[in-house]
C-alpha cells in the first residue's frame, strides 16, 4: 500500500511539473511572476540572472527607486533594533570572545546601527571607543539625525569607506550582497585583525548577479562564490577560523537553473 501510494504521488509530482514546464503554460507562469515581482511592496523577491552587478542595475525596473540611497529603505528595519534572530547567534558566539580586544568596529552596510543596538544587550561596549556604522548618503543621514536625538557617543555613521583600514574588527551583515567593492578593499585591505561576515549569498554553481525587490526599491543583488572568497582573506594573511550556515535566508531566482543560494557566515582572524 505504502508503496503504490509513493509511485502515485511521485507520478503525479511528474505531470505536475511536466504540465508547469509546457512552452505556454510557463510563458504564462513567467508574466505572472514578473507582474507580482514589480508590484510587490512586502515580499522579498528575486528575478533575472546577469553578468555582472552593473548590468543587473541596468535592467531593473524603473517603477522604484534603485538601491537604499533614499528616504524609503533609510527609514527600514527599526522594528529589528535591539530583536534577536537565529542568524545573530553564530555572530554573538564570536564576538564574545574577542570584543573585549576591540576599540573600533566597522559595521559595512549596518544601516541605522542595528547590530549595534542588538548586541550591546547581550556584550559588554564599555570598552569601546567606537561602532561606525558605513552606508549610503540617506541611511548616513537618518542615523546621524538619530545619534544626535539620542545624545549617543559610540555609534557613529560614515560614508566614508577608507575608515575600514583603522578599525579592530570589521562586520558585514547581509551587506556584501549589493556592493561590487572587492572584499578585500572593502575590508581595509587586511588591516583589521578580525573579519566577521554573516548572511553572505553564496551560490551552489558559483558566482551570478540578479535583481531584488525589498518592497521600496530594486537592488542589483550579488551572489558570491564561496571559496573565491575565502580565497581573498587567505591572501590578506587570515585565516578562517570559522564557517556557519544561516538557513533562515532564502533566496530563490524563479525560472533560472543554476541558481540554488546558501547564506553562510565566516570569521576569519590576523595572528
């Protein structure tokens, strides 16, 4: 019985996908898609792969602003300052062992100083001179205006990119994906001792380029090949200490093989 049940089930997945896979069926299922895909104001959504971050940029629709350089996506997030979520841990579980070591974190991309707010319940900051937060013009200013309302001394914003070579650790936290800086430039070419990457899109057949929709904007997405990037810390002199997994994230480029995503994290180290 369970057997037959099985065979049932695998040949109706079968004609289920043979009928989805149909010339006019998915010319149907593809306009559908993009229709959703350019509508959407609440759903994270990816379409298209591209050679390159630029030509992504160049054919993402232009019914919303490109990027986080404007007041919509600088406004984001605050609903996740000072919450916890499962990808946070592998992170804590690091910095926890070498942040007392730390006068100066570069945060890339850490928008309105969310890590900050979210570890610092949970780490002791005392000892830190600074947690600079680097990001586009728009976010810069909204986190700026907030330091100054708050009367905040630590947390700093910057869109100044060379501040990286001066700090003791440098952060990325589902950053990197929409920079088309080199790795290792971005992160002060080797000069921090300590590097902590977290939900970096790695892609199972390597490296492509494709178009996010985060609700107020489309943003060219970059998906990484994972040992190229170890690779470039290796030859900065890092070594890997550590590599997770964060299998929360999702990315998932509708109509296009060889696309599978894994969002990973790494902590590479300066003896």
């Amino acid at each position: 019985m369970a057997v037959q049940a099985c065979k049932r089930r695998l040949l109706s997945y079968i004609v289920i996908q043979t009928i989805k896979n149909l010339p006019g069926v998915r010319l149907v299922r593809t306009w559908r898609y993009r229709r959703l895909f350019l509508n959407a104001t609440d759903k994270n959504l990816f379409m298209g792969v591209y050679p390159s971050l630029a030509a992504a940029a160049a054919a993402a629709p232009t019914s919303k602003p490109q990027g986080y350089d404007h007041s919509g996506a600088a406004a984001m997030y605050d609903e996740r300052h000072g919450q916890l979520f499962d990808t946070d841990y592998p992170v804590l579980f690091w910095l926890q062992r070498f942040i007392h070591d730390v006068k100066t974190v570069f945060d890339f991309g850490g928008h309105r100083g969310i890590a900050y707010f979210t570890y610092k319940q949970h780490l002791s900051f005392e000892h830190l001179k600074a947690w600079i937060v680097y990001d586009v013009p728009a976010v810069v200013a909204a986190g700026k205006a907030m330091v100054e309302k708050k009367n905040l001394n630590q947390l700093r914003f910057s869109d100044d990119a060379h501040l990286a070579g001066a700090a003791d650790l440098f952060f990325a936290s589902g950053s990197l994906q929409y920079v088309d800086t080199p790795l290792e430039i971005a992160a002060g070419n080797g000069t921090p001792r300590h590097v902590v990457i977290n939900m970096l899109p790695v892609g199972r057949d390597g490296e492509f380029f494709t178009v996010q929709n985060i609700g107020t904007a489309f943003c060219p997405y970059h998906i990484y090949d994972e040992q190229k990037v170890v690779q470039a810390f290796t030859k900065l002199g890092y070594r890997l200490v550590d590599r997770w997994q964060n299998p929360g994230k999702i990315c998932h480029v509708p109509f296009e093989p060889k696309t599978a995503v894994d969002y990973v994290g790494f902590y590479f180290c300066r003896d």
